[in-house]
C-alpha cells in the first residue's frame, strides 16, 4: 500500500502522538509499505529529513508556544496529490488533518483517523476557566462531526471508544493501542556504568533513589498534585530525587513550585531530551509516576514498565488492560493522601517485586502488533471507500 500519514507533530518531538506516528512509520515500512509523513517543521526537523518525511512551513501556535502549526501551500498540495495513496491517515483533528482530508479526497482514496487527543480537556488553554462548559460542549461537537467523517477511525483504548459513543459519532472504530519498540527498553539493555552516568547528569546523587516522569509539562498532567505531596514522600523516603524529563508551559511554574514548597534541592527539572536516547533517561529511574487524567492511552506507562520500573499512577479508564494494581504496577484513587499511600507502596518490597516483572507486561503493546492491526484496518478502510 501506498499510505500518507499526516500529523500536527512528529519526530524530533517528543509526546505520544509523534512518538506513534515514529513507530509507525517505521513498521509499516518494514512491512513493505511506502508511507509518506507530512508533518510541521519543529526545532531539529533537518536532522531528520528524508525522501519519504515531508515537513511543512510552519510557525508557532498562539495559544500553545512550544507547537508549531503548519501552512500547506498550493505547491505542497500538488506534491503530496499526486502521490496517489491508496489510504490517508490523519492523526490530526485540525490543520494537518484537513490537509489530509483534501488529498485524499482528490486522490477518491480510504481514510482513516485516529482520535489521539480529548479536545474537551484542553480547552482552558483557550478560556483561561472563562465559558468553560460551553468550549468543551463545542469541542464534543466537533470531535463527533469530524470522527463521522472517516471510513475507519482508530482510538487507543475502550475509554476513548466510549467517549466517542458518547459524543455520537457512528463511525466504525478499531480499539488500536500504540506501539512501541519493546526491546528498546530492555533494563538489560543499560549498564550500570551507563546508569550512573545518566544520574549523574540529572543531578542524581549515589544512593538516592529516584522518582521520575517524562513527558509534556503541562496542565493536563497534573504533575502539580504530585509535586504537593512529594515533600510527604521525602519524610517517608528522604532518599528520594524527583526527576522531571520534558518541556512545556509549565515548566518555569514548577520549578517555582518545588521552591515554595522547600524541596527544590531534590527536584530536577532536566528539560527536553532527544527521543533517540529516551531510553537512557527511564533506564536511570526506580518509580514512574502519573497523576494525569487526560491520557488516551499514555504510551509513557508503557515505556516505563518496558524499562523496569514500577508504575505508580492515579487510575483512569485508560490504564484498563495496561495496568493491573498489584500486579503490573501501583493503581491509586485520587487524591493526595491516596497518591501519597500508593507512593509509598511503590518504594516498597512489593514496588521492587512489580519492577522485575514489569517489562514483561509490556510485551503486548509491541510496534509489531500494532503495525498489524493498523494494516488490517487500512485494508478494510480501502474495501468501505470501494463500496464493498
């Protein structure tokens, strides 16, 4: 097949919805398909250049800094047209994703979209609390209007499905959990010299044990919440370093908050790192923690457990199936006083025990299973768009 994916971000960025683009890319192309990316050009895109990535003009969005919005041109239309696809996948429910709508629909090819991101959680960074209600009831509306108009749409998990159900799209829908490179993670991959020169350049002192999280910093991830009761953690476990990896508009804010709060000594906050060495920085951590409610899927939960390490997360319908409490990782309610007793658990006996098992209930979500779902949900996109 011939297949175009197109997207509001990709590689060298690093969050779920790039992430997922990157791995699938990359399966289905050793699957023997010829997949074209059109994506945004971000800070690093000319490193990553190559014959089939095809970034466009672009310039930062005004509500969120650290994005880039692309500008398609007549010329990038034309381009990206007469690659005639066989299917377009768009992972964009806005300009990127229009873009992909309109080649597709000059190409008279199948599309597919996947639904990666509840809009209705992340419209604040519009209204500022102001008309809240009435921004997320317009962005249910929209989710469902766009969603109908697919041949297939792709969600990551049942929460996302039911959401969808619930907004009314009518759709058909393929549940299609995120892939990710399993043996990337390998703890085994890591030396212990290789760890402890990680740490080190994260500020991690020998014999401290650390808490980490990685990702977007931003509202959405609630890392305030777990910021507010790590200084509860210190006084169970003073020999913990709370380890935050990634950028966003938040940033500035809880490096402040780690001072207000008296424990910016053991709170480094390491900034962006490249996806290629990902890898490296979960391998150097002891617990992943979560407080976020606004994951589809959360493909960091995975990676974590992937690398070794016990996963302590506030439950969400999205972890059904990744995340069994006890077993695979540490579920809590919500709540500070809950977070703080699962915290507790994670540093525990019981966490190191979860630790050494938990790659292996990683295995699942392989790149290899979820280019091969993708594949068969393209394959019945292109028999609905024939009229089959």
């Amino acid at each position: 097949m011939k297949i175009g994916l197109f997207t509001d971000t990709f590689y060298p960025e690093i969050n779920g919805v790039a992430t997922s683009c990157l791995n699938l890319e990359r399966e289905l192309t050793r699957r023997g398909h010829e997949v074209h990316i059109f994506a945004p050009k971000c800070k690093g895109w000319e490193e990553n250049q190559r014959d089939h990535v095809h970034y466009l003009a672009s310039a930062p969005l005004l509500v969120l800094r650290d994005r880039n919005v692309a500008f398609p041109t007549p010329i990038t239309s034309w381009e990206a047209e007469k690659l005639d696809f066989d299917v377009v996948h768009t992972n964009s429910e806005f300009i990127m994703g229009i873009f992909g709508r309109h080649v597709a629909h000059s190409n008279g090819c199948a599309l597919v979209h996947t639904y990666h991101t509840v809009w209705e959680d992340y419209t604040y960074y519009i209204t500022h609390g102001l008309a809240d209600d009435a921004a997320r009831a317009v962005a249910r509306k929209y989710s469902q209007w766009w969603c109908d108009r697919f041949d297939r749409v792709i969600v990551p998990t049942g929460k996302t499905l039911d959401l969808l159900r619930q907004y009314g799209v009518e759709a058909d829908i393929d549940v299609i959990p995120s892939g990710m490179d399993i043996a990337r993670f390998a703890p085994e991959r890591h030396s212990a010299q290789e760890r402890s020169a990680i740490r080190a350049e994260c500020g991690v002192a020998p014999g401290e044990r650390v808490l980490l999280n990685i990702g977007r910093l931003a509202k959405e991830k609630n890392l305030e919440q777990v910021l507010r009761v790590f200084p509860r953690l210190r006084e169970v476990c003073p020999d913990v370093r709370f380890v935050i990896v990634g950028e966003g508009p938040q940033r500035g804010y809880l490096g402040e908050m780690a001072k207000e709060l008296g424990v910016a000594d053991a709170v480094t906050l390491t900034g962006p790192k490249p996806w290629e060495r990902i890898d490296q920085y979960y391998a150097m951590g002891d617990v992943f923690v979560s407080a976020s409610h606004s994951e589809t899927q959360g493909l960091t939960y995975v990676e974590a457990m992937a690398s070794g390490l016990c996963v302590c997360a506030v439950n969400d319908p999205c972890l059904e199936g990744v995340i069994e409490d006890g077993v695979s990782g540490v579920l809590t309610e919500d709540g500070d006083d809950a977070l703080l007793a699962g915290l507790i658990r994670a540093f525990s006996d019981e966490g190191r025990t979860i630790a050494a098992h938990a790659a292996e209930h990683a295995a699942p979500f392989s790149t290899q299973v979820f280019a091969e779902r993708v594949e068969a949900c393209y394959e019945k996109a292109i028999r609905a768009a024939r009229g089959e």
